[in-house]
C-alpha cells in the first residue's frame, strides 16, 4: 500500500450496467431486457440479457431505473453577474476567485445530470483552465466546450464584464475571432443585439453591422468554429442568418419570416424560456427592478416566438441561461428549462432529443455522446419515471455517471465495484 499519495478523480471506469430500462433518443422508445457494457469509459457493447455470461467487469444492478444519456445545455455561464449585490461581488473576485467559484458550479452541474455543456462568455478565460482541469481529473465537472469570451462593440451587451472582449469595425471583431481561438475556443459568440440585462440599451436594440457580423462569421468559419449569437430582434437575426449564423441565442422577438429562413439555412434556437420567467431568481440575487421588469415583460412575446420556431421547423437545443445547477422551482434550471420547452409546444421525446442528441449534433460530438450506443461516452443519468413521456420525470434523477465513472447514486444500496466519485 502506497502511503501519502493523493490522486485525482477518476475520469474513466470499466462497468456493467444490468436490470434496467434503457431510453433510446434517436428512436423515443424505451428498451428493456438490454445489459450496458462499459469499458474504459466507452460503452463497448450494448446487449441482450439472454447473451451475457460471467464476465470481468464489475456489475452495476439499475433496479430497473431508466437509464438516459446525460444532458447537454448549451447556454451555460459558470461566471455569470447579474445587476445587483451578488453580480457585484462576483465582479470584485480575482481570477483566481472566479476559478474556483467556477469549480464549484461545474461539480454542481455535473450532480444535477448535465455532463457536458457549452459555455457562452466566461471571465478571465478561466473556462479554459477549467476545461482542462476536468479534463485530467482535478476537479469535476462536465465535458466544456466553450466560446471564451463573448465578443461586443464598445457598449454592446455585456460589455462592463470581463467576459466579453469589445470589438469596432470588421477587423476588430476578425481580431476578437482569433484571439478567442488561439485561447482555445470551440465556437464563437457574438452580441448583435441589446438584451434584458444592459440598463442602457433594449432587447431590440441592433449593435453590429452587417460588415461587423460578416467579418466575424467568416473568420469563425474559416477557422473551422461555429459562430452563435445573442439576439432579440427579427430584423438582426435575420441579416445575421443571411451571413451564415449557426445558432441565436432567446430569440425572443422572432417572426414567421425569420423562422422559415433559420429553418431553411439550419440556424438553431437556444430558446432560454427561463430566463423570461424567473422572478424568484432574480430576488434571490437582488436584481434590480428596471431588469425585472424588462425580463418579465417580455416573457409572453418570447412564447410566441418560441412557438413560430417550432411551427417552422427549427431546431431548438436546451440552454438554461441560468446556471444549470441552480435550484428552482423544485427542480435544477436545466430541468425547468425542458419543461418549459415541453409546455410551450414541444412534446417529450423531441424535448428530450433538444437537451441531449440535438446539442451533441450541432457541437459536432454526436459520435461521442448524446444518445446511449457503443463507440461512445458512458455519459448516463438514471431515473424513476420515463423522461420520454414527459420532461419533468427528469426530476426524478437520483444516479449520474460520466465516462463509466458514478459520480452520484443516491440509491447507494446497489453499491458496486466500479471507479466512483460521489458528492459528499
């Protein structure tokens, strides 16, 4: 026995997944009678109960929980500030703070089910030390995929924040691209538009040029990164979808017009319904009233774009906006999400297919994650109740696992031999 050495989190198992009912995403059935085979983190095998014999894997007995992919959200802010006293203290902290204010959100995503995200404007490029810190077992967390910083013109959304960079004038915002990637940036963000959170501007409000948007777009795409932007109103967005926008973010004063384009060119939604509809959020953080206001006055416009994007055939993805792990409403922010976007039109199994295999296609992951198939992640969640009758089953989660790993079993009573690394 060694003495004195401290190792890491582990961040791959080898397991075998028995008594379970497994929820198939891409086909919205719910298999049973399967036995999940995990090696190395990989699901390498999924089969037959009848077929399996002694093996070397330690065995994992579901009691017969379903068993989902992890969720994906894609608006995520693990340093997010809003106006009032707790955005300002965060303001205050040094990188090092933000650091590890992030770490703990990314552990707390992680236990709440989301096993990878995409990060949409962080400060102090900490996401990137973050990223790497899951990546080796440091901290936990969710698999990152990130913007970095968010890019702006002088005074755009966002822009008293360390998380956005601002950018004037087409070589600037080529600049900003560049920067953001040789930082290490998945994809790229753009602001087009104001929003709810700038006290000097509103959701309407057009802050890039075409030149702006063009520059930045092209340059992301050359470089081989998507490019998703904060936006609000129509007619941006659809100068924005014209220039080769991949994704917008809330949307919320969208058209039938705009919507058929984004559908016909493949722009996704990032909906964020949550966001219009937080009130006790935004108490519990002391959010001033002019931001309230403006959130919640917009809530029932936002429906209705919602609902015009699905009438069109947009793809729409799950992002919470708020941290995903926030409680609320009973539930995580990520779960509340889905129920809104299942509330609002969209039935269970496509709301599913938006918080898991819909974000792992437009991240370009959907080989590795995103459904339960072998040759990919053993990213999983268990659950009581089927999530493909309705979303709010998912509140029911009381098992993750991530890369054959568990990382939280609340029915400890299974018990197993496989790699774990519990919430305390």
């Amino acid at each position: 026995m060694q003495v004195g050495v401290v190792t890491s989190f582990e961040t791959r198992a080898d397991v075998e997944l028995r008594n379970l009912r497994l929820v198939d995403v891409e086909e919205a059935v719910v298999r049973s009678g399967l036995v999940i085979r995990v090696r190395d983190g990989i699901i390498e095998r999924i089969v037959s109960e009848d077929e399996v014999t002694a093996g070397d894997l330690p065995v994992l007995d579901m009691g017969g929980r379903f068993v989902s992919p992890g969720l994906i959200n894609m608006h995520t802010h693990f340093s997010l500030s809003l106006p009032g006293p707790v955005g300002q203290e965060l303001e205050a902290m040094d990188p090092a703070g933000i650091a590890l204010y992030m770490a703990d959100g990314a552990r707390r995503t992680l236990h709440n089910g989301v096993t990878t995200v995409r990060c949409v404007a962080e400060k102090a490029h900490a996401d990137f030390a973050l990223r790497r810190a899951i990546q080796q077992g440091w901290v936990q967390g969710p698999r990152i995929y990130t913007a970095g910083r968010a890019l702006a013109c002088t005074g755009g959304h966002g822009h008293s924040s360390d998380d956005t960079m601002e950018c004037d004038g087409a070589d600037e915002f080529a600049r900003g691209v560049r920067t953001q990637i040789r930082a290490g940036a998945d994809l790229i963000k753009i602001m087009i538009s104001g929003g709810i959170a700038g006290e000097h501007e509103t959701i309407s409000t057009p802050q890039l040029t075409a030149d702006e948007m063009k520059a930045a777009i092209s340059t992301a795409h050359a470089w081989g990164r998507k490019v998703t932007a904060h936006a609000g109103p129509a007619d941006v967005i659809a100068e924005a979808v014209r220039l080769g926008l991949d994704c917008v973010e809330h949307g919320y004063e969208l058209t039938p017009e705009v919507c058929r384009a984004m559908a016909e060119s493949g722009t996704a939604l990032v909906p964020t319904l949550i966001v219009t509809r937080s009130g006790p959020f935004f108490d519990e953080l002391g959010v001033p009233q002019w931001m309230q206001q403006r959130s919640l006055g917009a809530g029932e416009r936002h429906v209705a774009s919602y609902r015009m994007a699905l009438e069109a055939g947009v793809e729409v993805l799950l992002g919470s906006d708020m941290p995903p792990f926030w409680p609320f409403e009973g539930t995580s922010a990520a779960v509340r999400e889905l129920e809104h976007m299942h509330d609002f039109g969209l039935d269970a199994a496509a709301t599913l297919r938006a918080g898991t295999l819909a974000p792992a296609a437009w991240l370009g992951i959907d080989s590795e994650v995103g459904s339960i198939a072998a040759g990919k992640w053993a990213d999983l969640i268990a659950l009581t109740e089927d999530p493909l009758e309705s979303p709010s089953a998912l509140r029911s989660l009381d098992f993750v696992m991530q890369g054959g790993v568990i990382v939280r079993d609340d029915g400890r009573q299974r018990g197993c031999a496989a790699g774990t690394r519990e919430a305390g």
